[in-house]
C-alpha cells in the first residue's frame, strides 16, 4: 500500500519507524532484531535510510583514480526484507545528490522489480566540494 493511502484512511495519527543500513561489515542478525522489535508496533510503514557514496581519489602508478566509497550499503535489500519478510511497507530514501540520472533511473527500476511503491526523495547533504551555482539548482541538473 502507499504512504499517501495509509494516511488517507487512518482515522488517528499514525507512528512510522526509520532504520539506518549498519556500516560496511554489519551485522544482519542485529538490524533483523531491531526490525522484531519494531513490528510488534504495527507501524504502516517504516523509513529505511541511504547516505551518500564517499568519492575517494587514489594516486596510482598510472595516475589518479576516482573510486566510489559506500559506508552503508544495503538499503535496497534491507526494504525488500522488510516487504516480504514482515509485511510492512517499505520506504526507502532515494539521494538525489551525488547519483546520475541513469543511477537514479536503475535503484527505481531495481524498487519497481520488488514492488516497493514508495519512495522518499531527498536532496541529501552535500559534501562541501561543489561550487554553488550562481542562479541556484533545479531538480534535473
């Protein structure tokens, strides 16, 4: 079901939940214990957060390489385990700074293929390195 369809029908407010992805390494069984607990309220929905990837530049024999650094990877899975495994829907936190248009495009396909229908865009915090535009910034550059 939608965001926007559990609150039309709710006749009191409702209380959702957010989850952070654990850092590279995490461990599973604890988030899995934590979204245990969480279930036992019902929520309608919970919130599973993204953080942006850390743009590191090596120096190699052969020049300088740009890698791309995820510290809490997982947010894709971690909505599919809370739709399938719990019946909760899931709204994963789409970062519209630091990703491509065909980026963006593939984690939406990658949510249409599991059924996830909802979706939280947001700007997400910017690293400092950007030189601001002089007439600001629209969503499709």
């Amino acid at each position: 079901m939608k965001v926007i369809e559990h609150l039309a029908k709710a006749k009191k407010p409702l209380v959702s939940f957010e989850i952070i992805p654990p850092k590279r390494g995490g461990d599973i069984k604890s988030l899995m214990k934590i979204i245990d607990d969480i279930a036992q309220f019902n929520p309608p929905f919970i919130d599973i957060t993204s953080h942006a990837a850390e743009v590191i530049y090596e120096e190699t024999p052969t020049g300088i390489q740009r890698r791309i650094k995820r510290k809490r990877p997982g947010t894709l899975g971690i909505c599919a385990l809370i739709q399938n495994k719990y019946n909760i829907d899931a709204v994963p936190h789409l970062l519209c700074l630091g990703f491509t248009r065909e980026e963006t495009e593939d984690m939406l396909i990658e949510l249409q293929y599991l059924d996830i229908d909802n979706v939280l865009a947001v700007r997400g915090d910017d690293s400092g390195y950007r030189k601001p535009l002089e007439y600001g910034r629209t969503a499709n550059k």
